[in-house]
C-alpha cells in the first residue's frame, strides 16, 4: 500500500514538473516549404539574431545560456513568409549563470551538454529548422502573429513541430520572435531517465529535486536582411 502511495505521489509530482504552455508537440517530419520564383530572399543576421536555452530541475533550479546560429535565410511572397531555414552551432552552446571557475563551472556544464549525454556535438555538431508552413493568427497578450511549422532537426532526430511567433516584415528585413519548449525524449536526449525510473521504482540514488526535467526552452530571435 505505501508502495502505491507513493508511486502515486511520485506520479503526480513529476507530471507537475514537466507541464509547460509553450512545450510544442513533435509529430512527422513535413515536407519542406519551397522558394517560389517570385518571392523575395533575406539572408539571416547571424551576428543580429539570437538563440538563448534554458534547462531545469524538478525541484526548481535552472541552468541557461547562448547557441550561435550560422546561417540561413526566410523568404517572403505578397507579404507573408513562405519558406526559411537556418542552422545552429552545436558546438558553440554556452552557459551564462555558472561561474567561470569552481567546483561546478561552466566548462563542467558545457563538456557534459557536449556529451552524448545529451546533444553529442561530436557526431552531430549542428541542428537545423526548416519551414514546412506560415499561417498568420490573431494576435495575443504576447504579441504573437503567426504560427510556424517546421521540420527541427537535432542529434539527427527530425521532428516537425509549430509555435506561435511575433513576426515583423518591412521593406528591409524580417524580424521574428518565439519562445519554444522542446520535450528533449523527442530527440534522444534520455539522460537521467533510468534515475527517474529508479527514483519511481523505489530505489532512491538522489534526491528528487536534482532530476532534470525533460523540457528545454529555447527563445529564438531571428533577424533577416536584404
């Protein structure tokens, strides 16, 4: 009976812990939005655009940092986009809130996101986003436009996935903001799942609270010019 109770418990807290309102939902891949003949082509501003990650734990703390995204480019017909990609830098993920040096810093946590741990930079150093489709939508509290589809593909896992963004078109660029929650099982990224597992099954390894949850937030900024 305590078993159960507890399993129960545990179900429910991690279940909790793992809910998120921007968490997308990772379907098939899509095929991929063509450039037409008479659409206009903006190269992504690597330089201008942004990709900031967040990771957490059950218990509530929270590592964050930077990817570098090198290329890519959305192109845009009668005023809507209608195609776009770009690429990130695996290998150049960055933790911003550790400290430089100490007994955890952020060269411990950058080698073990390297890993195959997680993203396997080595094998796969880069990930990419290609759009399948853009649709506009009323806009909301958040400011978001449209929503976007697109085929991501990470440790060479592709998944389609759709999110709401706020996107800006003028005569000189494109701008586009989105916040992002990716399931990281979605993509292979299993560690600590056996601890998980062990923790549900009773046999406790570590606290609760150090578990990683499976959600990571990527809010994504990107900045598109003639």
């Amino acid at each position: 009976m305590k078993k159960v109770l507890f399993l129960g418990f545990a179900a429910m807290f991690f279940a909790a812990c793992s809910s998120n309102n921007n968490e997308v939902v990772a379907t098939e891949e899509q095929e991929v939005a063509q450039v037409s003949e008479g659409a206009e082509t903006f190269s992504v501003d690597v330089a201008s655009s942004t990709l900031n990650w967040k990771g957490t734990k059950k218990g509530g703390s929270s590592h964050v940092g930077t990817i570098n995204l090198t290329e890519g480019s959305l192109s845009i017909e009668n005023g809507n986009i209608t195609a776009g990609n770009f690429v990130i830098d695996m290998n150049s993920i960055a933790n911003t809130d550790l400290p430089v040096e100490g007994d955890y810093n952020q060269t411990k946590l950058v080698g073990h996101l390297k890993s195959n741990d997680f993203f396997a930079t080595e094998e796969f150093p880069t990930a990419t986003f290609e759009v399948s489709s853009v649709s506009a939508a009323e806009a909301n509290e958040l400011g978001n436009t449209h929503m976007i589809s697109g085929n991501f593909t990470l440790r060479g896992i592709t998944k389609n996935i759709s999110f709401p963004a706020k996107v800006e078109i003028t005569e000189n660029g494109i701008t586009a903001d989105a916040v992002v929650s990716i399931n990281r099982l979605d993509w292979g990224v299993t560690f600590d799942q056996q601890g998980i597992q062990n923790f549900l099954d009773g046999i406790v390894k570590k606290g609760k609270d150090d578990f990683v949850n499976n959600a990571i937030e990527l809010t994504l900024k990107i900045v598109a010019k003639k």
